[in-house]
C-alpha cells in the first residue's frame, strides 16, 4: 500500500515538472532560476524545435 502511494505521489510530481519544463523552455526568462543559456536536454519540451 504504501509503495502505491509512493509511485502515485512521484509519478504526480514528475507530471508537474514537465508542465513547468514545458512553461519554462517556451518562455524569454526563467521564472524559477536566472538560466541565461538553456541546456541542450530542454529542447525535447520546446514547441518549435
């Protein structure tokens, strides 16, 4: 039971990283961190590659 909760929680977690990932790599700034060149690994959530 509680291993389920624990998938649960991380799998809700990571959906939500990937939404501000996504926000975040579609954006001019960066609105959690000052990030002046963006990682090669963001590129796969940008909408226009």
């Amino acid at each position: 039971m509680k291993r389920q909760a624990v998938k649960s929680v991380a799998k809700g977690i990571k959906s939500a990283l990937d939404v501000v990932l996504r926000t975040e790599a579609n954006t001019a700034s960066c609105a959690i961190m000052y990030q002046p060149k963006a990682p090669q690994k963001l590129m796969k959530y940008r909408r226009n590659k």
